[in-house]
RNA sequence: UCCCCAGUAGCUCAGUCGGCAGAGCAAGUGGCUGUUAACCACUAGGUCCGCGGUUCAAGUCCGUGCUGGGGAGCCA
C-alpha cells in the first residue's frame, strides 16, 4: 500500500499501485466513469481516482460511494488531463472496506461550524481543517525534540502524578483509588493513610520542579507533556489538560533564558514555513490570511524586549482607557499585554523583570529586592505564550520566600536541598504547546488544536 | 465563577408588529458534463433546546433550567 502522499510525490506515472483512504466527494460522468476523490490524512491534498464503469462492481458499489466511505483502489498512476491535480489513479479494481450511510453521515462536502465539528471530534479529523492540524501538531513535535537534541539538551520524563501541590499555583485534580461513596476517616479528616499512595496525590501542573532536579546534574534537559489544571477558566486559550514544553538550564542567567525562548520560537515558525508548506497555506487561506508573512517576518526580525517597569510607563503614557487600572505592582492584565503587542510594537514582545509578590515562590529574586527575573513572551493574538524565569539559587532567599508565601518547607525539603549542594544559577521556561498552535495556525479557539480538548463539563471522547 | 449573545430541517441560517414553518447546502429521484465543495429540475425532510407562565393565538413576550459562543478573572 502506498500512503497518498507518496503516490502524489514520489510515485512515477505508470507505477502500478495500491491506496487507501475515505471518499471525500464522488462526481459522476455518464459519459462512462466516476471521479473518486479519497484522502487518506497524509497530505492535505486527495488523490483523484478514475473509475470506469466497465470495473465489474461499478453499478452495484462504486456508483453509490458516498462521502466518509472507505476504499482501497488499486491501479495505476496517470499524468491527469484535467485541472487541480497533475497525476491520478486510473483503477483496476475497487474494493469498499466500510460504507457510510449518506443520511447519517455527519460529515457534508462543505464548510462546518467548528462548534458543530466539536461535537463530532470522532469523525473531525477526517475534515481538511482538522487533519492539517493533526500533521501540524506531530511536526512541530518533531521539531521542539530537534532542536533541544541538536543542541545536546536532555529529554526528562517527569512524572504525571505528584505527591507535592505543586507551586501552590493552580487548581489540582486529585488522584485517587479510595472510595467516594464511602471515604475513611480520621475525626473530621479524609485518612490519606488508606489511600493508594499513603498521601494525598494529584496530576501535575507543571514538570519544572522535576526538571530543575535534572538540570542540576546534567545541565540542559527538556520535558514535553501533558499538564493539568483544574481551574473553571472558560475560555478560547484555557485547557484543563494540555501540552507543555519545560527547557531548564544549569549555569543560566536570565538574558540566556530569554535569548534561548526567542531561538526556540524562530526555530519553529521556521522549520513549519519550510515543512509543512502545504498545511499552512492553507491556514492562510482559509483561517488568516496574514499568518504567512507574519512568521516569515518575525524569523528575520527582532522581538521586543522591554522590562514590566517600562511597560508600566508605556501604558501609563498611553493615554488609552483600561477597565483596570494600571499601577506599578499589579499584574498585567489581558487588555494591557494585548496593547503592548497588538498596537504599541505589533509584534511578540519580551516583558521582564515583573514585581516580586505577583509572582511564584521559586524566581530569583533581583538586586533591589523589589522584582524577581521572571520573563514572559507575549504575541499578538494569543498573549503569554512562555512564561518563564531564572530560579532562586540561594538556599536563604528561597527558605525566606516560601516561608513568607505560605508554602510548607517540610514538602519540599528536596527542592530546598538542591540549592544546599552544589546550588548554581539555573533558569527555564514554559511554552504552551496549544498556544504555540494556535499562533502558527491562526485558530481562535484552542479547543480546535487539540484533538480531545478537556474544559470544564467537557470530557467527552 | 462573573458579564454579554445565541439555540428554528442532517448542516449554515432567515423568520418583520404575537396571526398558516422558510431559504441555501446535504440527502433521494431524474437529466447533463474530463469533473474539481461540479451543474440543472423535482421530491422528501420540523419536539422552533427543556419546563412553566401571559394571551383568543407564542418560533416571536415573561420567568427558569440546560447547552454553545464572545469577553473577563486564573494562566501556558
């Protein structure tokens, strides 16, 4: 069997071959034969196949193809007459594997609803939209281990369940084998004692704890995997599981951290212009039709870099009115960083340096005692795409700060310790694989760029 | 969780001032054509999201619940 991707690239004219794929459209001639166009998920593009109906199953099977049936032609390939492709499949013989019934079939040869396609997500990816997506997202897999490895990066697996709340930041999903309808008790208290892991357990909401442990032996390491939030958000860029890239790196001062971000990022939107040619002329058509000369763009050009105090000012200055107030020491809210991206620099834009209390215990704390080096990277349309920092190296400045923000020294004695034996400046960030998605795609609801999305009330499929 | 909007044929939607339920696409039938989301004609297709209320009369007005969308918060 040939995959159709091959068949219209590599396959010489004449090559006798075999395909297989679900109907997308059938158009009929009297004069004497049918245009099969199957898809096969490997290329955004069908293959048309020519079926003549001197073929012995032609009035009973290939005249009633329909939409979502699944073939397997075999034939030969032919340099196509006709406009809109340059080979097809002249068939020998048509075999259908599996019919689709044309009134249920929810799928139409034309354009759906991404809300209706939500409802479907078993039968979503067999539409042009989501499979370009799915190929994307096994790309831009590819090319987040590729560039890590080429630059001796080591690939840590953290784990997915965690004894410790992680950060303290973020809802969590508790895991557990013990039973709801009847849970153990000790006084007033859940007994933990009986459960699978002898103490409360969750999913992870980040792998950076892990990763810092690893980078603190072997230098560079990278995570790549799913991460879980149990927080109400109902929105276009919120997930309650989605995927997370985590470089840390030893011996590491935040300028190296954000120079690092910006590589990562140009790597990226370069290595997809230059992969994955075909699924993102098609985002450019049909989801933003500015999406190509953006990323062309912003490979050559520099991106924005300016400290939280600075963008305080900037917007201060802007003279524009913001529902919330700005002030320096609070976080900057969506309408502020959608200002400074969108229509002061109308590009991604690196803010560092933020307040040291709106940010997590863990981020190394600067100088003047009043800000921590904490980086995010904001791009238009998105907003923060990487959030990241240089961590707290001092065991003091660590124990001080955790102390003062709640967070209980016992659970985290290990974290502590690192910074005990051999502690060196190290930094890291985080990159929402799902975020990164949606920029290079121009989709505006991150439901669609993941092929289960979880939110809240949602786990259907 | 909060604010705003929407829910009508398989899909996308229209439905005026409260007065007979509509279109395009899909499907079925027929016609035509090396066709490109093919085209032309005809046919069939409805719990107007659920529940309650106002009214002679509700898709339309009111209340409530559910689902979806947009925005906000939280964040990646």
């Amino acid at each position: 069997m040939v995959r159709i991707i091959r068949a219209l690239s590599s396959e010489k004219i004449g090559a006798h071959i075999v395909v297989m794929g679900w109907v997308r459209t059938k158009r009929d001639s009297k004069a004497g034969f049918s245009f099969i166009e199957i898809n096969d998920g490997s290329s955004l593009k069908g293959l048309q196949i020519i079926a003549d109906a001197e073929l012995p199953n032609y009035k009973d099977d290939i005249h009633k193809l329909v939409t979502g049936c699944a073939i397997k032609v075999t034939g030969s390939l032919a340099a196509s007459p006709g406009k809109g492709q340059t080979v097809e499949l002249k068939a020998d013989k048509i075999e259908v594997l599996g019919w689709a019934d044309p009134d249920s079939y929810p799928l139409q040869k034309k354009r759906h609803s991404f809300e209706f396609l939500r409802s479907i997500a078993h039968l979503r990816p067999r539409t042009n939209t989501f499979g370009a997506v799915a190929r994307l997202r096994s790309s831009v897999s590819h090319a987040i281990h590729s560039f890590f490895q080429e630059r001796d990066f080591i690939y840590i697996h953290t784990p997915i369940i965690t004894g410790s709340d992680c950060e303290g930041a973020g809802e969590t999903f508790r895991v557990t084998t013990l039973d709801l309808e009847n849970v153990p008790k000790n006084g007033n208290q859940i007994d933990f004692s009986q459960d699978f892991f002898g103490c409360p357990a969750n999913l992870t909401v980040s792998g950076q704890l892990e990763a810092e442990i690893y980078a603190l032996s072997m230098g560079d390491v990278y995570t790549f995997g799913p991460t879980f939030r149990a927080e109400d958000s109902n929105t276009s860029r919120h997930l309650a599981e989605f995927w997370m890239v985590e470089p840390e790196m030893a011996f590491c001062d935040l300028d190296a951290d954000v120079s690092l971000s910006i590589d990562f990022l140009k790597y990226l939107f370069a290595y997809v212009l230059n992969n994955c040619t075909e699924d993102m002329q098609f985002f450019n058509r049909f989801i933003d039709s500015s999406l190509l000369k953006t990323l062309e763009a912003l490979i050559t050009r520099d991106f924005e870099f300016i400290t939280y105090t600075e963008g305080v000012e900037l917007l201060l200055k802007a003279g524009e009115k913001f529902e919330f107030p700005v002030q320096w020491g609070v976080n900057l809210h969506s309408e502020h960083e959608r200002y400074l991206c969108e229509k002061v620099f109308k590009r991604p834009v690196v803010v560092v340096n933020y307040p040291r209390d709106i940010k997590p215990f863990y981020m190394k704390l600067n100088e003047d005692g009043k800000t921590v080096r904490a980086m995010d990277v904001l791009v238009p349309g998105v907003g923060e795409i990487i959030g990241g920092s240089q961590r707290e190296d001092d065991y003091d400045t660590l124990f001080e700060r955790m102390k003062k923000t709640g967070i209980n020294v016992d659970d985290y004695w290990w974290y502590l310790e690192l910074r005990k034996f051999g502690s060196v400046p190290h930094a890291g960030f985080g990159l929402g694989f799902e975020r990164l998605i949606q920029f290079l795609t121009g989709l505006d609801n991150i439901r669609d760029v993941i092929p289960f999305p979880r939110t809240p009330g949602n786990v259907s499929f």
